[in-house]
C-alpha cells in the first residue's frame, strides 16, 4: 500500500507503461492523480472487467491510451469523451468490448486490433479529425460505411479481416484520393 501513496506523489510523471499483470482496482484508481501524464499503457490483465470511476477524470494532458491484452474488459470508461487532449488510442485484444464510446471527436490516430466481439460503431460518425484509422481482425465490426462519410480528415485507412463489412459508400473514394488505403476484408 505505501508504493501506491509514492506513486501518487509523482503528478510530474507523463509517460506510464508498466501497467503489466494483474494490476489490482486500487492502483488504477490513483491514476486521476497523475495530472501530467500524456502516455498511458495499460496492458496484460486478465482479471481487469471495468476500469474504477474517476479513473481518468483529471488526465487533461493525456495524449496517448493504449489499452491491450485486457481479455475480459467490457466497456471503455465513459470518462474518455472529456480527455480533450487525446489524440491517440490503441485498443488490441480486448476480446469483450462490444460497443463503441460516442464524442471521441478529437482523435487523430485510432487502431483496433482482434476485439472480436466489438460490433458496434455508431459512434464512429464523430471522429471528424481523424487522420488514421485500422481495424483490423474485428470480424463482427459493421456500420462502418456511414461513419467513413463523416471523417474528411482521413488520411490512412486500414481494414483487415472485417468480413461484416460488405462494403464502402460510393462517397468514399473521391474524398481519400491521394490516401493511403488497404482493404482485406475477409
């Protein structure tokens, strides 16, 4: 318990990765403490299915979230659509996510990777800046065609093995001239 009183005593940190193993409720509850913190990578927990209330809530610095390997997280922290300042999101092997946050209007880079329960995207039409999409291995991901109308800011797209995604809108293709875009489907 006295390493977590330390670690909260560190509101200068902006860069934690070690968030490996079975990272227990209490320790990510002193997260909010890390005002400063830009990069947050929380990785390799298996036991991990919700992230504590307020977790997030004073990150108003934090850039980067990478959250991977968490097998039975259900649902993203709602607190996610006030972190203004991030830009980036990575999201891999979280096979249990099922839906997608609303207001994540300020991404720039987002990449998911093997969420094979993750179907919905409705909230995909907010993401007007970003500038760099993969879903790759999401093989129950559809709903994509509208929200790709919606992100004029695209610049790289990659889509790979999301077989429910029978299509791309007309639309599509004028508006990502010049882009970098791979497709594999199936």
């Amino acid at each position: 318990m006295s390493w977590i009183v330390g670690f909260a005593s560190l509101p200068s940190i902006n860069d934690l990765r070690s968030m490996e193993g079975k990272c227990k409720q209490e320790l990510l509850s002193w997260i909010h403490k890390l005002n400063s913190l830009e990069s947050l990578w929380i990785e390799d927990n298996e036991e991990l299915t919700f992230f504590p209330d307020g977790m997030l809530q004073n990150l108003t610095s934090l850039k980067r979230l990478h959250l991977h390997r968490l097998s039975k997280l259900d649902v993203l922290p709602t607190e996610m659509i006030n972190l203004n300042s991030m830009q980036e999101l990575s999201i891999w092997r979280c096979n249990n996510i099922e839906w997608w946050l609303k207001g994540l209007h300020f991404l720039m880079k987002l990449k998911v990777w093997d969420c094979h329960k993750l179907t919905v995207l409705a909230g995909f039409w907010s993401l007007s800046c970003l500038e760099k999409l993969s879903i790759e291995r999401c093989r129950e991901v559809e709903g994509l065609q509208g929200a790709l109308q919606h992100m004029t800011a695209l610049k790289e797209l990659t889509l790979t093995s999301v077989p429910n995604l029978e299509s791309l809108p007309d639309c599509f293709f004028p508006c990502f001239i010049g882009c970098l875009f791979t497709a594999v489907l199936s």
